[in-house]
C-alpha cells in the first residue's frame, strides 16, 4: 500500500485562482449596501 503520488508543484497556481475566483464571486454576487447585507442575514 505504498504508492508514491507524484504531485505536479502547482500549489503557487491554485492559490492564485482561487483568490481570483473568490474576488469576482464577491464583487459581484456580495451585497453592496448595509441595508442590503442586513436583509441577507448576515449582520
């Protein structure tokens, strides 16, 4: 049960996308004004 996994070192890559990818979800889905973020729920 010892197989070794090669991994390909893309780490660096998978964190840029996803910080990109989270920076578009909230600039366009996030709520823009306080009385909108309330009516979410989240406050």
């Amino acid at each position: 049960m010892k197989e070794h996994i090669d991994h390909s070192g893309a780490w660096g890559l998978a964190l840029i996308f996803i910080v990109i990818a989270s920076w578009l979800l909230y600039r366009y889905l996030a709520p823009k004004t306080w009385k909108e973020w309330a009516s979410a729920g989240v406050v």
